[in-house]
C-alpha cells in the first residue's frame, strides 16, 4: 500500500500518542490530532469525544487512513469501558466506513490475551492465535475491537491491523516490561509498517520490540515489514537488582497480563 499522507492519530493527548505525534511524522506523515482533551501546543487539534459522531465524521473525512489511540488504558467500571472503548470505536469504524477511509490501525493490548500462563524456560513463544484470554474489562474491550476489526473487513472491506501492544514508554520500569517493552522507536516503525503493508485485510500482531526475554512471537509483526531495533536487555541487570526476579508462585507473574490479573490499575478519570 502507498505510503498514506494523511493520518488521523486519536488519543494525541495521552502518552503513546504525545510520542507518536513526534515520531510519526518523520516517516512523511501529516497527522490530523484528535483527542477529548484538549492537546498542548497544538491549535489546529480536534477536540472532541468518541460519543460525538458528527465530529468524528468530520475528522475522518478526507484522511488515508487512522491510527486510532483513543479510549480508556487501563481497567474502569464496565459502564466506563462500554462508553468510551466499546461504544466509541464502533462509532469511530462507523465513520471510517461512511467516509471511505481505507485502514485503521488500532491500538489492542496484551491484555485482550492476559490470562495467558507465560512462557517458561523452553517453553514456545505466545502465538497470535493463541485463544484470548481477557484479564480485565479493559482487556474485553480489546477483544471487542479485534472482532469488531474483523466483522468489517468482512462486511466493508475496511481493513485493520490490530496491535497487541505490550508496554510502549521510554524504558521498561519493572522486570515484566523486560519481555513486553515496546520502545518509542519501534512503534513508529510498527505503525508505519502496518499503514504500509499490501493487502492486510485484517491482521492481529504483537507490539514489541526484539527484547531478549521476549514472550510471544513477532512473526507477523515482521510480515508487515516491521523490524525492531531495540531491546530491553540493557536495563534487565539493575531492574532485577532493584526488584528481583519475577517468582513462578506470584500470580500476577505468572500470566501474560502482569498484575492486571489481580490487582489491575484503575483509569483515574
């Protein structure tokens, strides 16, 4: 697929999108920025809900494709998950569709599969088809909008990658990011891939960077052109030393999802 020019990058305001709104352009494109809040030093930014579908038509109208980061990152009341992840990206898929807009990239998680038991010692990596596994409402979402992805290439011929992102931030911070790190670097050239590559119909991909410790398979990651360039390695010594290693009877280390398995962070807003 020709490189597209025009990108609308949802959730612009939050973290992974205040990287992407740096990173992105550097790869040739011109982002349209949407978020329900308003985004610093950024006048020509929409502001505006998912539940506002006359706004979202208008952000979508004209753009080759979307880069969707929007909605709620962490566990919430279902009622707040339904709104915001459920009910907004079936009005963000409903505008695309209306407006002819090609591909979206959307932002799944490792969370849509996080009851998964991790791998061990030599144990295979994780693949993408691995059964999903949900281990919070947020994680459901997730789920969700990778069959809600589906059901309109199926149905439209609107075509998505979905990215089981792992944990995208400057440097991993405890030892389980070690094997989930998706340094900034590497989801720029991931969602680059994923807005380039040829006839992608709907495909699911995990969102890592080649980390050492590395849980699940980036194959089709690597399919869609994408090829990682950094590793958590370098900071697996002192995050170890600081916290210890992760213990095999700790619940929360002993599945994909982390400690949103039994203690799951909640969205403060």
């Amino acid at each position: 697929m020709p490189a597209p020019r025009t990108v609308l990058l949802t959730g612009a305001a939050g973290g992974l999108g205040t990287l992407m709104r740096d990173l992105l352009p550097g790869y040739g494109y011109e982002l349209r920025l949407l978020d329900v809040r308003p985004v610093a030093d950024e006048p020509g930014a929409i502001t505006a809900d998912l539940a506002d579908t006359a706004a979202l038509r208008e952000a979508v109208r004209g753009v080759d494709a979307v880069v969707h980061l929007a909605g709620i990152s962490l566990e919430a009341p279902f009622e707040k998950i339904l709104k915001a992840n459920i009910e907004g990206l079936h009005h963000l898929y409903e505008a695309a569709r209306a407006e002819g807009v090609p591909r979206i990239v959307f932002a799944s998680s490792n969370h849509a599969v996080g009851r998964t038991p991790r791998p061990r010692g030599t144990d295979p990596l994780i693949p993408v088809d691995t059964p999903r596994r949900p281990d919070t409402f947020y994680g459901l979402s997730k789920s969700f909008g990778e069959d809600l992805a589906q059901l309109y290439w199926d149905r439209h011929g609107l075509e998505t990658v979905s990215v089981r992102i792992g944990s995208c931030c400057p440097e991993p911070t405890d030892v389980r990011m070690l094997s989930l790190w998706l340094s900034p670097a590497d989801a720029a050239r991931l969602f680059h891939a994923a807005l380039t590559a040829e006839h992608v119909g709907h495909t699911v991909v995990y969102g890592s960077s080649a980390n050492t410790r590395l849980w699940w398979d980036l194959t089709g990651a690597r399919a869609l052109g994408y090829e990682p360039q950094d590793d958590s390695e370098p900071y697996a010594r002192r995050l170890i030393a600081e916290q210890g290693d992760l213990d095999p009877d700790d619940e929360a280390d002993a599945f994909l999802g982390g400690r949103f398995v039994t203690d799951p962070p909640i969205w403060p807003y």
